[in-house]
C-alpha cells in the first residue's frame, strides 16, 4: 500500500511540473483543454493542459486537422475556403490503403521492421534501438517532419519536384522505392492552391508511405490483428472493435468517427496485447509517437511518467496475482510491463496502452523457480503472457451505462489505468498479509517444531516484498 500511494504522489508531482514548466505558461482555461475537475478526479495533477505544452514548431506545424481560432489551417497554409476542398481531398487519399501499398509494392524494399524483429528473436541484442532504427526509419514528430521539408530541393518558383521529393523520402528511410513513385504521388496528393507542396502534405506522404511498407508483405493479418482492440466512446456511448484482418488497413489508414457532439469529441483508446513490433511501429507512424517514448516500450523501461515531445508516457512495471490468494500456499505473483501514451495534440484525445510479459521478472522475482514448480504441482502452470485483466476492468468502466469516465478526456483514461495497476498493487500486499497471519497461526500452534521449510519462506517473502516496494516506487531493477 505504500509503495502504491508513493507511485500515485510521483505521478502528481510530475505532471504539475509539467505544467508549471510548460512554454506559453499554460492558462487555466483553453477552450480545448481539460477539465478542471473535482480534487477526487485529478484536477491537482491535470491542471488545465493545452497548447502551452505543445513545442515552437508542433504549434506551427499543428496536423492539417485542427483548424485555428483565425479561421486558416496552418497546416495546409489556406484561407478556410480553399482548404476545405483541399483538405477532403487529402483526407480521401489518406484513407486509401490500395494506392499507398502498391506503391510500396511494386519497389519491394524490404520493410525495415525486420531488422529489428531479427534481433528480438536473437534475445533483443540490438545495441541501440533508437539510433539504430526508430529515428532513422519512424521519427515522424512534428520537429523532424519540419526538419526534413525544409531540406528539400526547390526550383526558382519554389516548387519542388519529384526528384527532390524522392531524396526526401530517402532521408526519411524510405529508400528502395521505384523512380515513378514520387511523380505519382505528387499528381495524387494535388498540392494546395499555389501549386506548392505543404508540410501537411508531405506529412501524409511520409505517414501513408511507412504504414504500407509496414503492412504490405506481411504473411497474415489475421493472427496479430486479435491483438489490437480500439475503443471509442464519448458522453453518449462507446463503441468496442477488436480489429480483424481486414479492418486493420482501415484503421491504420482511416480516421476515427465524426463526434456525435460538439461538446465533447470524444476519446480513443487503442489497446495493444502482447507487444508486436509491427503494429507497434505502425502506432508509431500513425500518431506520430516519440522514438525516446517507444523505445521505453521495447526496452520495458522502469516505472516512470514523463512528456516526449507532444504527448505523455507513462510505464508500469505491473505486479499482479497469479490466482486468488490462498493462506495454506504461498503467494503467486505474475509480472508484467504497460506502457501509456496520451497522444493526439493539440486535444490529446487519444490514449494508447502496450502491455507485454515483464522479461526481467524471472531474474528479479526471488524464488520464482520454485514459485512455478508450486504452481505446476497445483494443476495450475504459470501463465507466460500479460496480466490483461486490468484491460477487462477498466473496459468495463467505459462501458457501464452511467460511466463517468465517459464524459472525461484522455487524461482521466490514464488515470485510471494507473488506478487499476494500484489496486492490483494493493491485493498483492493483502495475499502477503493473509500468507504471513497463517504463517503465523502456524508458528503459534507448532513452536520449535516447525520446519526449515518455514524459515526459508519468511526469509523469502522478505526479499519479494523489497521487489513490490521498489517496483511500486519507480525504483527501477
């Protein structure tokens, strides 16, 4: 219980330092920006986030679907009535997956996943993930986007050519494809009115161009679609749809429902299980995630809360019961690693969840050799993936007929992931507290005539109570 309350107070306090150290100051009250809610709802660790936590260049180059108060898109850099055509036409060649994936298609090139997937399946020996793949391959953050456009070649009317594009696109890791792919998208995308390239464009570009080449190739979509489950909900209801294998272009390369009310747009939780590179680097593309952020993922870093770029994370090193503690057994922990993202700037309206086997909790756990061992003489063999029960708890809050969370933002999503992995937390230390009263009924009954057996198991315990406490507090392994 201590080392849940210490988890939920370092949460508070890093998040109001964010707040306080945000550029711009961040004023109380945006018109898209959280709610100031209740002290039982979060508003000391939330307070009124906004566009003062979004960098110089994200406010800039903020995604061609947010519209500014002044009536331009800053993205598309058009007055309202010129970008609404442009912007349905942009919209409908984003969603179209067939385009993007024979142009990928007919060049080839060997998706660039697969050299990391190769060192997963050695043991994870990639020297340095985020160097070596994510910032060379998927960093599409607003600053790198900006960076690579700016770059690019242009002719004396400041246009820029499919040559030049072409270079781009190789900067980007998108080398390999075939020379008449970047005149073919130049003529699909239609630049804006002055016939120019903008830098939202040349952000679907990069995006459509990365998620095929994820996708297109691959053997099955059927057996890791299962694993991704988006849900959407809003005040008025939510919607559930675990992806199947041909939904999963769809959601990739589409967009979310229109909001049924203005007055709250809505949330999507998007809940990735057991870690799968491909669709994790394909989140990646899609909202624009940090490479720092998904390389705590894939590395499982310790427990922390901390802000990459435009958006939040947060990782869990999750401890949780192997099945309803009994006093006559000893304590069956599971471990596993969650990872949150509260994306989707300027709104933050997306929250995304990973959650995988802890890899390390076989070495960290004391005794967890002849834990299992108990566990098979039970009838009952370990369980090798992740605890996803707190997915079907907090599921469950979202869609209960009367649900609060429904009517909160992204944010309180977050929270109460970290409320579930709390609670978890708590029924650990209560199996202890059950295990030890019995052991000590035992010690009373018995005296000097106890085993040694007993002995070596409270000398145990100690050691895996440390684990909680500094697993609990963000102490790392």
């Amino acid at each position: 219980r201590q080392a849940a309350e210490e988890l939920l107070r370092s949460l508070a306090h890093v998040i109001r330092s964010w707040a306080r150290d945000a550029p711009g100051g961040g004023p109380p009250d945006f018109p898209w920006g959280f709610p100031r809610l209740s002290p039982m709802e979060g508003s000391d660790v939330f307070p009124g986030l906004g566009d003062g936590l979004l960098s110089p260049i994200a406010r800039d180059f903020r995604l061609h679907r947010q519209t500014s108060d002044d009536g331009h898109y800053p993205g598309l850099g058009l007055g309202r009535g010129a970008a609404d055509q442009s912007q349905r036409r942009l919209d409908e060649i984003e969603r179209n997956a067939d385009f993007w994936c024979n142009l990928v298609g007919i060049s080839g090139a060997q998706p660039p996943q697969s050299r990391l997937g190769v060192a997963s399946a050695t043991g994870w020996g990639l020297s340095d993930v985020r160097e070596t793949i994510l910032e060379e391959f998927f960093d599409l953050t607003p600053e790198r986007v900006v960076e690579v456009f700016n770059g690019l070649a242009r002719g004396a009317d400041g246009r820029i050519s499919a040559e030049a594009l072409g270079e781009g696109l190789r900067v980007c890791g998108l080398a390999g494809l075939d020379s008449s792919v970047p005149g073919r998208i130049l003529e699909a995308v239609a630049p804006g009115c002055d016939g120019r390239l903008q830098p939202a464009e040349f952000e679907t570009i990069l995006s459509r161009l990365k998620l095929a080449q994820l996708l297109v190739g691959q053997p099955s979509y059927a057996a890791p679609a299962r694993r991704l489950t988006v849900v959407d909900y809003d005040p008025r209801g939510s919607r559930v749809d675990c992806c199947s294998d041909v939904r999963l272009r769809e959601f990739f390369f589409g967009h979310r429902p229109p909001p049924r009310t203005l007055v709250s747009p809505g949330v999507r939780w998007v809940h990735l299980a057991n870690l799968d590179l491909t669709l994790l680097l394909s989140l990646t593309v899609k909202y624009s995630l940090h490479p720092l952020a998904v390389e705590d993922v894939i590395e499982q870093c310790r427990t922390k809360v901390d802000r990459y770029g435009d958006h939040f994370f947060a990782a869990v090193e999750q401890l949780s019961l192997e099945w309803p503690p009994r006093g006559d057994m000893p304590v069956q922990v599971r471990g596993s690693h969650i990872s949150i993202f509260c994306s989707g700037p300027p709104n933050l309206d997306t929250v995304i969840t990973v959650s995988q086997p802890d890899r390390s909790f076989s070495e960290d756990w004391p005794g967890y050799g002849s834990e299992q061992s108990a566990g098979g003489a039970l009838g009952r063999p370990p369980c090798r993936e992740a605890s996803n029960d707190w997915v079907e708890r907090l599921r469950r809050r979202v869609e209960a007929p009367l649900s609060r969370l429904k009517e909160r933002k992204a944010h309180f999503l977050l929270i109460q992931v970290f409320d579930i992995c709390t609670d978890e937390l708590v029924m650990v230390t209560s199996a202890y507290t059950t295990r030890l009263a019995h052991l000590e009924a035992e010690l009373q009954a018995e005296g000097a005539r106890l085993p040694s057996s007993w002995l070596d198991e409270m000398s145990l315990i100690r050691l895996q109570l440390a684990v909680v406490m500094r697993r609990g507090g963000g102490g790392g392994r």
